[in-house]
C-alpha cells in the first residue's frame, strides 16, 4: 500500500466508484435534466428581480440612463452620510457614468479605512434569488463588498436573468472573455447574522445597507408593484 | 474535541434539568421547522428538486475517483496547492506546517465543521498560534470555551444574556450596557474587524467543489467566511473529499435546498466562488491558495452500505425536526455532529463503541427523513447502526435477551396475539377505574415520567378484525382483500376472506412485507415491532445501489486504527501555480 496520502484516497475512492469515460459521465449529466428554479414572484424579470431584492432585506431604486443613476448614487450617499465620499471599483461602466451630474466623484480602487460607501457595477442580476453577480479583480476589489457601511450596486435592467441556470451561462460567456476570476460573488443582501438567539441583525460583518438601482426604461411602475409583491406597499 | 457520546443518556439527562434551556429548544422547534416549511412552500417543487440534486450526487458519488481527479487537475491549474488528508491530524499538521512556513501567528478562521471535525483550533492554539474563530456562533462559543450545539446556528443554545456576559468579561473595551442584541453583534463586529485585517492567514471550509472549474462555494450570511477568504496573504479551504459536484449549476441546484432547509431563506447574503490566489492585475485577494482535502473515513463509507450519508449537505433540518435533538439539544450527543444526521454519522467517523448510545436516540418517527433534501433514509441507517450494534453485542446484555424474546414471540404470531390480548384485557379490567396506571412492573422507564394509559379493551387485531367483520357483508368470498394485514387473535371471529394456503396466517401477520423499502418499514414501524431483519435473522432489504446489484453489507472502518501515516500528500501546478515570490507577498 502507498504511503502517499493522495495515491491512497485515490485508490480507496476508485476502488468504491465505477469507471466510466469522460464523454459517457457527461451524456449520463446531461440525462438527468434540469433543476427546477424557483418560481418567479412575477413575470417581468424586472419587477421579479426588484421584489426578491427587496425581500433579501436591501433598498431598491430604479432610474432611466445614467444620468438618473449617478444622480441616485449621490441622493443615497447625501440620505445615509451627508456626503458624497465614496470609492468604486475600476470598472469602465463605472468609470464612463457621467459622475459630475450629481456631483459625486468616486475614488476608484479599493475601500480604504474611514470609507463608509462602496460602489460596483453588477455583470447580471438574477431575478430568482435577488442576486447580483461580480467578479473579483480590480473592477469589482471584494473589500469593497465586504468592508463598506453600505453596498450600491448598479444594474443594467439588460443585465437581468431568470435563474442561476442562466446566470452561469452568462458567467461562463464572460469566463471564455476574460478567463477564471479569482473569485466570483453572488450578493444577496446586507451582511446578517441569527446567532444571537435566532434574532436576524443586519452588519453582521459587511455592509449593513445593500442598495440596488436598476437603470432601465419604464420601471417605475416595476418597482411599485415589487414593493407590493415584497409586502412593503 | 472530546467525544462524550458514550454517556449520551447522562448527557441527556443534565440537559433536561436546565428549564431555561429546555424552553429555548422548545422555542426553537416550533420556530425553524415553520421558517423551512414556508420557504419549501414558496418553492412550491422541493420533491422534484430533491430527486434531481439526489441524482446528480450520487452520480458524483459514484463516479467521485472521476470528479476528485478532474477537481484536483483544475484546482492545480487554477494556481492552488492540494493537499490530501487520511485523518483529523494528517489535516491538522499540514495546515499548521503552511502557517510555520508563512510565520503566521494570526489565523481568521470561517466556520467549518471539518476543521471541529479534526480538533484544528486546539492544534494550531498548542502550537502557539492565535486563532479565532469569525462565524458570530462560533466565535461565541469559542470564548466561552464550548462546542457547536447546532451545525449552522452553534451558538443557539446560549441566551443574549449569557452573552452580554462573556463579552463583557473578555473584551476589555470599559463600561457599557450592551443591553440589545444589535449592541451585542455590533461589538462583535468592532472587536472581529481587528483580527480580520491582522491575520496572515485565513481558513474556510466549503460547501462543494466543482469539479469541471475547480471552483470552491461557500455559503455564509455573514460575509466573515468571505473576509477569511480575501484579506489574508494566505488561504487555506478545509474541506472533505465527498464535496465534490461535476458543474456549477449543480452546486447552485443544492444551495436552493441547503438554504431553504437551513435558514428559510431563498438565498444566503454571500455565495461565493473561489478558484485560486490573486490574479495577475487583481487588487486584492490572497498570494497563495491552498485546498486540503479531507478522507477521514468517507472513502470507507463509500464503499459501505452506508454510502447514502454522504449525500448530506449539512443544512440542519433533520436537526431541527428532531424529537430527541429538539428535546436534549445538541451537546448532549457528545461530538461533532448531533441530531439525527450526527448519530449516523459519529459512528461511521468515530466508532460504534464510542457511539453505541446514539442509533438509539431515536424514535422512528421519521420526520428527518421527509424534511432531509438529500432524501438520506436517515431512520433506516439508525436502525442498521442498532442492527450492528446487536450483532457486536454493543448494546446491554439485557436488552439483546428483551430483543431476542421478542422477536422470538414476533415469528409466533398465534401466541403473539394470545399473549398480548390476555395482557391487554388484564390491564383494561385492572385501570378501568381510573383510566390510567401510575405505576407497572417492568416499565418503571414509563411510569417514573409519566402515567400508563389504560387499555381500552381490546387490542389492535381484535378491533380491526371486528372492524372487518362489520364492514364485509357476505357473500364475502368476491370481495377483493383490502389489504395484507389480517388478524390473527381474532381469525375465529373473522369471516375467512379466501381459503388460506397452508402457512398463510403466518405470512399474512406479518406487518410490513420484506420486499417493502425499508424507509417505510422505519417510518410506521414502532421501535420494537417485529422487524423483517428480527423476524429472518439478516439484516433488512436495503434499496440497491444504483450502480448494481444489492452488496452485501459492507462494514465500514468503525473506528478501525489507520496505517501509520506518513506526511499528507501535496501537489502544485506548474503551469500557472507557482509560488509568489517574497516580495510579491509584502
């Protein structure tokens, strides 16, 4: 018998598995379907989408270009900490949103200590779960997730999917581009904890505001009809 | 950690003498089976999606010599190390040697039941490094020098009270109220915040492997796992062999039941996916990545017949759904794991010797099994682990003597039904008067907790077969049966409903047939009840692995003594793996 550790788990694991090639495990996979995704609250992927964000405990906006975005970045920061401090990701959407409208201007990079609000851009948003989806690297650093007082994220109503079955063929579309971030993140809200007596409390470790602003056409009656799909109307 | 799960009765009985915490259990058993069942019903297919996840993993389990290596091969070229581990302290040495080789004296660590598995905090801690645990239950429980109580809420078992307490005894930041909950998590937060940004290393576990990417996903609400994950120079994902999945999509399949089934919520805060250190423009994120790969007797439940518990997710709902667990809580179970799962499981890890106690703490009631999204026939493997513990003579001479009677009365059905309707009509003429017995020889278990009931009169049989003497009005000899059961006390009364062949009556008395799935023998069956195992002398039809015929049964290791080990085995890509240089690090 070896001694190496790996050469005897592998042999232990071959030993109890059934071998088969590549091709017929695939074929066999591809056999079993598709995983049933949760049923949308509503049809409109937007109106789903802001309905499950607002469930999963964050703040919604919704705006028509880019203009209105920066416009609600800057109400949000003035609404939370009566300034406009705030630092972004480097990413080119971010970078190119027309930022003295509202007069707001990010420090791109990563959160540094005394930094209360953090912005992204999302690469999708999933309507099943209220998710929105970044890749770590410099346009989307994890600190900022994660370190910030408050998360905002931006996202392209054309950015919207059903479920997460479609958000990895996104991903992967996007993995074929660019290669294998370090890290891919599925955000869903502020940081929470029930470990305390089962009580959910908000800023756990990360943010404790998570706010999401959709930029698309019309959706102001979507956002209406969320608020009454998530109860809050 | 110590394992006390051969005193589980003590255990259980110094639990149910705390009333505060007997109410809390209570509390929370009413409270979490609710939450879950919302969140299912709000999905509205959890059956189909149970069967699909069920599908996928046991065709990863089967397959797992497969998925293992195609997981390994992309996590190397994704830049990480992999290492495997046979046991708790193959996995022990060999983080603690990538923390000496980093001089780290500061570990964040995220919540992992493998690293409590292992013992990994005592460890490291005797080896002179400072580790604190950055889940807010754990790291309760860490200060208060305890063990989880629960998989996904470790510290459930403590009060705010208790709480405000202990931080107010170890964290050294003067006076102040800390009089609300929020108070308590935000000085947590204050206090963890620190020891985030001062670690050299961090260690999370991980909730699957993917294995066409070399992905790792971890699921917390907290985010802490994900600050362990990106703010140290170095990375370490503890984390079992069995994790692994083919795709992507099936590891998000699995989390729509894990975290229905654990927090009622449609999805957590964070799911992330890790694949590596830093990339070459990246900002953030750790230098040098490492996957250690946990065996510790799951190749060997692999290859047993009790192969199906490695399909378990970990989400707590059997847990939660427990009589016994929701009754003693989950300390009194002495290791890891509790509850239901964990008396599957501390057997198979540990050794039945350790553990005899805890394929006992059951009632058949079943309820795990319903609630379980991998559909793992928990209540039968409780009762093969109850089967081996007879057959090993595990359990109290006295008790295998009552078992053996029994089931020697059980293969005897005319005396069976005599017996038991001559104690039946003595015991109803005996209580008529007061409806109840405080007292009975040879069941002082019973009645020191609570009164007998009497019996009404007559037993089961006898009324059901009353019951079909009036329901089929002659000529009976037409009618289709309605069922196999059929009553052997009261065949003299009964209409005969066919001509009988030689042998008959003692088939047909028989309650549960042996071709029966077992789960459902599990599931209606009372504890003592004839079982086919008792009545046949081998042990029960066990549904056949999918990938062949039924094996016979197949032992796990229980607690056999591994070879001598040599150190844990270790691997680096060499295409993009290579090690940062010591500038790149600082």
């Amino acid at each position: 018998m070896s001694t190496s550790a790996r050469s005897e788990i592998l042999a232990r694991v071959r030993k109890a598995s059934r071998g088969s090639s590549a091709e017929s495990l695939s074929q066999q996979l591809q056999g079993l379907g598709v995983a049933p995704a949760a049923p949308l609250p509503c049809a409109e992927l937007a109106t789903a989408f802001l309905a499950n964000v607002l469930k999963n405990q964050g703040s919604a906006a919704v705006v028509s270009g880019r203009s209105e975005a920066v416009k609600a970045v800057g109400a949000y920061l003035y609404k939370h900490f009566r300034s406009h401090r705030l630092v972004a990701g480097n990413d080119p959407h971010l970078a190119a949103m027309p930022w003295r409208d509202a007069g707001v201007l990010p420090r791109f990079g990563s959160i540094e200590p005394g930094e209360p609000a953090a912005l992204s851009y999302a690469m999708l948003g999933i309507a099943e779960t209220g998710a929105i989806v970044t890749f770590t690297g410099k346009s989307s650093p994890a600190s900022n997730n994660l370190l910030s007082e408050h998360h905002i994220v931006l996202v392209d109503q054309a950015k919207l999917v059903a479920n997460m079955e479609q958000a990895w063929l996104g991903i992967n579309r996007e993995i074929e581009r660019v290669g294998r971030p370090r890290g891919i993140n599925f955000i869903a809200g502020p940081s929470s904890t029930g470990d305390i007596e089962g009580k959910l409390v908000y800023g756990a470790h990360g943010p404790r505001g998570w706010h999401v602003i959709l930029i698309g056409e019309a959706l102001d009656s979507a956002l209406q009809e969320a608020r009454e799909l998530a109860g809050l109307a | 950690m110590r394992q006390t799960s051969d005193t589980f009765l003590e255990n259980a009985s110094h639990a149910l003498a705390d009333a505060d915490k007997v109410q809390r259990r209570d509390l929370m058993a009413v409270f979490t089976p609710l939450i879950r069942d919302a969140a299912m019903e709000g999905f509205g297919q959890f059956d189909a999606l149970r069967q699909h996840v069920k599908q996928v993993r046991q065709h990863s389990l089967d397959h797992l010599g497969h998925y293992l290596t195609q997981f390994e091969e992309e996590a190397l070229h994704n830049g990480n190390f992999v290492h495997y581990a046979r046991d708790g302290n193959e996995l022990n040495s060999r983080v603690l040697d990538i923390c000496q080789q980093h001089s780290a004296r500061h570990i964040a660590k995220g919540k992992s039941m493998v690293t409590e598995e292992t013992g990994l905090n005592d460890f490291l801690e005797r080896a002179g490094l400072s580790v604190t645990e950055t889940d807010l239950g754990e790291y309760i429980i860490q200060q208060a020098g305890e063990t989880p109580s629960h998989i996904v809420g470790p510290a459930l078992h403590k009060s705010a009270a208790e709480i405000r307490e202990l931080f107010l005894d170890k964290h050294d930041l003067g006076p102040r109220e800390l009089a609300e909950i929020t108070d308590l998590v935000g000085e947590a937060r204050q206090v963890l915040r620190d020891k985030f940004l001062k670690a050299e290393v961090g260690i999370i576990g991980a909730n699957a492997l993917i294995a066409e990417s070399g992905y790792s996903m971890l699921v917390t609400n907290e985010g802490n796992g994900d600050l362990c994950a990106n703010l140290p120079k170095v990375l370490i994902i503890c984390t079992t062999i069995d994790r692994v999945l083919p795709r992507a999509e099936d590891a998000t399949a699995m989390l729509r039941l894990l975290v229905r089934s654990a927090t009622g919520q449609a999805q957590t805060c964070y799911t992330s996916f890790y694949s590596g250190p830093r990339r070459e423009l990246d900002t953030d994120g750790p230098l040098e990545t490492h996957f250690v790969l946990l065996d510790n007797h799951r190749s060997d439940i692999l290859a047993s017949d009790y192969h199906e518990m490695l399909q378990c997710i970990r989400c707590g709902a059997c847990l939660n759904h427990c009589p016994i667990y929701t009754g003693v809580g989950g300390h009194a179970f002495g290791w890891v794991y509790p509850g239901p799962m964990g008396s599957i499981l501390t057997p198979l890890l540990t050794s039945l010797e350790q553990s005899n106690a805890l394929p006992n703490a059951c009632t058949s009631c079943g309820r795990c099994a319903e609630v379980c999204p991998a559909d793992i026939p928990i209540p039968d493997l409780l009762r093969d682990l109850r089967h081996e513990e007879t057959r090993r003579q595990l359990s109290a001479p006295r008790w295998r003597l009552g078992m053996k009677l029994h089931g020697w009365l059980a293969r005897h059905p005319r005396l069976y039904h005599r017996l038991t309707g001559w104690a039946i009509t003595a015991l109803h003429r005996l209580g008529r008067k007061r409806g109840r017995f405080s007292r009975l020889p040879m069941a002082e278990g019973w009645t020191s907790q609570r009164d007998f009931p009497a019996p009404q009169g007559k037993t089961f049989m006898q009324q059901f077969a009353l019951q079909q003497q009036q329901e089929m009005p002659s000529p009976v000899r037409d009618k289709p049966r309605k069922t196999r059961l059929r009553p052997e006390a009261g065949r003299t009364k009964a209409p005969r409903v066919k001509p009988s062949p030689p042998g008959a009556a003692k088939t047909a008395s028989k309650a549960v047939p042996a071709d029966k799935p077992a789960r459902a023998v599990a599931a209606k069956a009372p504890a003592k009840s004839a079982s086919p195992k008792s009545r046949t002398g081998k042990p029960p039809a066990r549904k056949p692995r999918s990938r062949g015929p039924v094996k016979t049964r197949t032992e796990p290791h229980f607690g056999e003594p591994l070879e001598p080990q040599s150190g844990a085995d270790e691997r680096r890509s060499t295409t993009t793996g290579k090690p940062q240089e010591p500038d790149d690090v600082n």
